[in-house]
C-alpha cells in the first residue's frame, strides 16, 4: 500500500508532465525554402564566384607583397619628403 503523500505526488507529477505535454509543439511543416532561402544561395554564389575570380588574379600573391605594417612604410615615405624639402 502507498501512503497518501507518496500518492498525491505521484498524480501532481502525471498533471505536470501532461501539461506539459499539451503545450508542446511539433512543427509539421519541416525544412521550407522560402525566398530568404533562396536569396542566401544566390548571395553564397557570387561570394564564391569573386574569391575564385580573386585568388585566379593573383590576389594573394598581392596580398602578402603588401604584407608589412602600414606604419613602418607611411614613416618611411614622409621621412624621404622631408629629406626633399631642405
């Protein structure tokens, strides 16, 4: 035999989980392709199509020629200027 406790905690906890059970809510619809969707696979495309277009250019070769902090050559270019003014 339970006891009256045991009982009415047992039947609180069943209300609880069927509760929850009744807000739960499953999509029915699963995955959609709306236009957003599509939008974002033209947008992923094109970005695509310029890093192929950049790196095919010689783009990272550019890159690492120019790989220098920008302090270092803008110091050097104004000190060459004022060498020139005297």
């Amino acid at each position: 035999m339970i006891s009256l406790p045991h009982q009415h905690g047992r039947l609180r906890g069943r209300t609880r989980r069927e509760r929850c059970a009744v807000r739960a809510k499953i999509p029915d619809q699963g995955v959609s392709w709306d236009y957003t969707t599509w939008l974002n696979v033209v947008f992923l495309v094109i970005a695509a199509a310029l890093i192929v277009r950049f790196v095919r250019t010689g783009g990272v070769a550019m890159l690492r020629m120019m790989g220098g902090s920008p302090d270092s050559h803008e110091h050097e270019h104004m000190d060459s200027h004022a060498s020139h003014r005297d």
